[in-house]
C-alpha cells in the first residue's frame, strides 16, 4: 500500500503533467483537466496535512529517543525550483500545492520564465540583448518567415501617361530550424542544497547564463539544429554587408557607417568583442591624447560614431557587427526549462544533477540592413 508521501507525490506529478502538456500544445486546459484537477485539489489538501503530521510526530519521536531521522525519503529541491513550480501550478488555476513543495519528486521538471532574447541578466548589461528583438517560436521543429533578399528604391517624378518605373523589393520565404540548448550540471551532493540555500539560487543563475551566451553564439556564428542540419549564423548570412580594414578601427567604423547611411538603413548599434573595443577605447593621436572621451577613473558611454555598443564575447575579435539590430530576433519557446534526478547510482550516493535547456530560433529578415567590419589589417 503506497505510504501518505508517495500517494502526494503521485498527485504532485499527475497535476504537473497536465500543466506542462497544456504548455507545450500552447493552449488553456480542457474541461476534462480543469475537472481532474478539482478532483485533486482536496485530496492534495488532506494529503498535506496528514503527510506535516506524521514528519511533526516522528521528529518528536526521534528527538525524545535521541535518535535521527532516518529512512524518510524526501527529496531536497532548490528552493528557487521549487517556488517556480509552485508559482506554475497556481498561476494556471491549479491547486495550491506550497505545502507539499519539500515532497517534490526526486525526478522532476519546471519552466522558468527566461527570455534568453531579449532578457538582460547581470553578466550581459551592455550585451547584445540590449539591441536584437524577440519573437515567439511556432510549434513543431522549424518555421519559416520571409527574408528581404533585394531592395532597390526607384521611385522618380513622371510626365502624365508616362510608364512608372519599378522599384524592387524581392521576398522570399526562409525555412528556419529550431535548435536546443542545452547543458547539464556537476552531481551535486544534496546536502549541499540543504546546508547552502545560496547555492541553489547560483545554480538556477549560472545554467540560465549559459544558455544565453550559447543563444548570442549562435545567433552570431550558427548552430546545428535539433535534426542535425547547420543553421547559418549573422557572420555566414548571405547579403550581408562588409567593409575591409582602413587606417584604422576608427576610420573604417566611420566609412561603414557612409555606407549603411547612403543605403537608407537605420544603424541601431555596433556588437563588438570585448576585446575590440579595448584597443578601440585606448587608441590615441599623435600627441598620445585619448581618441575617445572618458578617464580611468570617468567612462565615457559606450558609444562609437553616437551609435551605441553592445559587447559579446561570442563574436570573433578582429570583426565587429553594425547595422539594424530591429531586423534580428532570437525566437524562444517556453522559456528555460530545468529538469533534475538523482536516478541510477547518484540515489545511491546521495548526488542530484541538473539539466538547463530551451529551445530557439534565428530570424534574420533583413540581411542587408547589417554589415560585418574588419577591425584589423589581414596579415601578409
């Protein structure tokens, strides 16, 4: 016969497959669900507090017979995990399940809702989150959208009953593939995550940032798709523009910009590898005076040309990206999802491990709306 703790355990995991299958098909819950889990909620409700009652009572028993205790399976969740898989349950109208949070399976699963796109978290304040848009990905593993492949304005002043000449704004659909990122955690031995509350919010922190530089990554350099294709990145985008070297990385920022401007495009900002923009900041004239504004101790704004600069690490030193950022967005699904176990031979020793993904996609629509630029001379 199941004990008090399974038999909510079983509850806890029924309710969250019926939130995470309505998630994934993008839809509200059906009748049937929202009846299921009405069902639910007092059985949950009773189960809770039969389930406190007896840790209340053993925990007396242990304490008077100067004994631990031992031989309780529970499983020590995250408390941030936890409280997103409870803030999950209850933002869907489900039952309220905070006190059965210490009972979460010792497998689960939650989503956390992290634009990995457009979300700026601490590491990326002045990266290119700051200029690219977001969109939300479509179901099934690819998509597409329509790419400006040509634009050529030719509009012109006309005598009366004259033929009207033809500018060219060539579409074309572009088939997109989604792609997943994902990584897994160290084992983690859990009485860490018992004993260092600030160690599971660092955890959830540290995965979610490695999806986003993974994202930036991607969207600059390509990725291999979930059907194992090659998705092209910005820098092997057909139609993007380029300006060689010249004199210097000022010069040739500023002959780009010419280009971008007699094209009619708007430029929105530069992405730059931090270290790039290093040597940009510390170029000096000929009387060795700052070439750029700002002090040791007094930064100047992060602009070049008054355009501002996002700085990445995923695009290669020695070229930068300008142009358009309005046309590019990182399309996410879901959010970053984080499953754990302690399955196998980590139940054995008592380690947990973690697994952080999501799932996104590239669009470029306007590829000639952005340029590459060669930050330093080619070697002989």
């Amino acid at each position: 016969m199941a004990t008090l703790r399974e038999r909510l355990t079983a509850i806890v995991n029924e309710v969250s497959a019926i939130a995470q299958k309505a998630k994934n098909e993008g839809r509200d819950f059906t009748t049937e669900e929202v009846t299921r889990i009405n069902e639910l909620k007092p059985q949950a409700d009773e189960l809770g507090k039969q389930v406190k009652a007896a840790d209340d009572a053993q925990a007396v028993a242990a304490h008077h017979s100067g004994r631990s205790v031992d031989g309780q399976v529970k499983a020590v969740q995250p408390d941030a995990i936890a409280a997103a898989f409870t803030e999950q349950i209850k933002a869907r109208g489900m039952v309220d399940l905070a006190s059965a949070k210490s009972i979460l399976p010792t497998t689960g699963s939650v989503m956390l809702p992290v634009d990995l796109g457009t979300v700026v978290l601490p590491y990326a304040r002045n990266g290119i989150s700051t200029l690219i848009g977001n969109q939300e990905l479509p179901a099934g593993d690819s998509f597409s959208y329509m790419r400006q492949v040509t634009r050529t304005h030719n509009a012109a002043t006309v005598a009366r009953g004259t033929q009207k000449p033809t500018s060219v704004y060539s579409l074309e659909r572009f088939p997109g593939k989604v792609m997943t990122l994902a990584h897994l955690s160290e084992d983690i031995p859990k009485q860490w995550l018992a004993d260092m509350p600030a160690l599971q919010d660092f955890l959830r922190s540290e995965m979610t940032a490695g999806l986003q530089l993974e994202a930036h990554s991607t969207l600059l350099n390509g990725g291999t798709a979930e059907d194992g294709t090659p998705v092209d990145g910005l820098l092997g985008t057909t139609g993007v523009r380029s300006q060689a070297f010249a004199t210097n990385p000022l010069i040739t920022a500023r002959k780009i910009l010419t280009t971008m401007q007699l094209a009619g495009e708007d430029v929105t900002g530069w992405v730059f590898n931090p270290t790039d923009w290093e040597v940009i900041e510390l170029l000096r004239d000929e009387q060795d005076r700052p070439e750029l504004p700002g002090t040791p101790t007094g930064r100047a704004p992060m602009q070049l040309w008054g355009v501002p600069v996002a700085l990445d690490p995923g695009i290669e030193a020695g070229t930068g990206l300008v142009g358009d950022w309005t046309t590019v967005s990182i399309l996410t699904r879901q959010g970053v999802v984080m499953d754990w176990s302690e399955a196998g031979e980590k139940f054995e020793k008592n380690l947990i491990k973690f697994r952080a993904e999501a799932r996104i996609g590239v669009q470029i629509s306007r590829p000639g709306a952005l340029a590459t630029v060669a930050l330093a001379a080619e070697g002989p």
